[in-house]
C-alpha cells in the first residue's frame, strides 16, 4: 500500500477516536475498559501520550523514554487529547517523514516510517473502539480503514509476549467475527465486552 494512502486511513483512525473521545464527559473518567485494569481516565492518558510518542518519533526524537512517559491528564483531558491528535497528524503528514526511520522507546524498536504508522493506526482503531464501549456507545469505521486494520491485526504475532506486563494487546480471543470484530478478537479484545 502506498504510504499516502495509508496515512490517510491512520487520519480516519484517529478522527474517528476523536469522535469517540469528544463524548467523554468528566463522570465516565472513572468507568472501566475493555482495556484491563484500565478506566476512561487512564486510557485517554495513553492515547494521548502515545500520539506525542509517534509525534517525537517522526520528529526525529522517539529515542528519547521521556516522550513516551504516561502523564496525568489537566483540566481538559478532551481537549489535551485533541491537541495530541492534532500533533501525530500534522508530523506524519510533515514532507519525507515516512521515509524515515522512527525510534519507538516505548516499544525498544526502530521501524520505517510507515510501518510506524500502521503500528499507530492498529493502535486507534482498537482503542477508539475501546473509548465507544466503555461509554455504551456504537462505533463503525468505514470498510476501506476496517480492510488495511484486518491485514494489520493478523500480522501482530500471537504469541507468548502477548501475555506479558504492558503487551499492546493481549493475547487472541477465539470466536467467529467480521470487519471490526475479527480485528477485535485477533487482538485480545471480546466483540461482546462487558458481557
């Protein structure tokens, strides 16, 4: 795939996790996820760090475990997430970034640029979908976005690094699934959660 095009599907990722995100309202930052031990609050934290994470990274500087440290959330953690997003989108859209390698600190690798991005864009499919379901919310990506996701998630190894402290996804979750659901399952999420 070229990598303007899956820029462009990691940018509708992460405006539809933006659009997900937007309808937190300050009650649900104690609620829980489908992210283990995780509420609202601590994994808005995440996602915001992780899109200054790549930002740093694309920007020459995601060597550095600074840029990756979890902090935590200000007065506006909607808008704090907002302003991240606007920062990942504006460096990986920056003239020959791709190109390049990214340092990623948090995951102790240096990629090229676009596999970053398919990295980043894994990322927020899965997490914007974690925001909807903890707030009761539906979420629906389009088609194109769910395709290049689905080849993404089936790439991840599933193996035992799956299982260990701080693993980006945990390990998968048989059942039967589709589109959004069989990324969902692939990556160590129940389609079904809480239930």
């Amino acid at each position: 795939m070229l990598t303007t095009d899956l820029r462009q599907l990691n940018r509708r990722a992460v405006l539809d996790s933006i659009t997900a995100v937007d309808r937190i309202k300050p009650t649900d930052l104690g609620r829980p996820t489908p992210c283990a031990d995780w509420t609202v609050e601590d994994l808005l934290a995440h996602m915001t760090v992780q899109h200054h994470g790549f930002a740093a990274a694309a920007e020459g500087d995601g060597a550095n475990p600074a840029v990756w440290e979890v902090r935590p959330l200000g007065a506006d953690p909607v808008a704090e997430y907002r302003e991240a997003a606007d920062r990942v989108l504006a460096a990986f859209a920056a003239p020959g970034a791709l190109e390049r390698d990214f340092a990623l600190a948090e995951f102790g690798v240096t990629v090229p640029g676009w596999r970053a991005v398919g990295f980043h864009l894994i990322d927020y499919v899965v997490h914007g979908w974690d925001v909807a379901r903890a707030l009761g919310d539906s979420y629906r990506l389009a088609p194109e976005l769910v395709e290049v996701a689905l080849g993404i998630a089936l790439a991840v190894p599933d193996d035992e690094s799956r299982g260990q402290p701080g693993a980006p996804f945990g390990p998968g979750v048989p059942g039967e699934g589709v589109g959004l659901d069989r990324i969902l399952l692939a990556l160590g999420r129940s389609p079904h959660w809480p239930a």
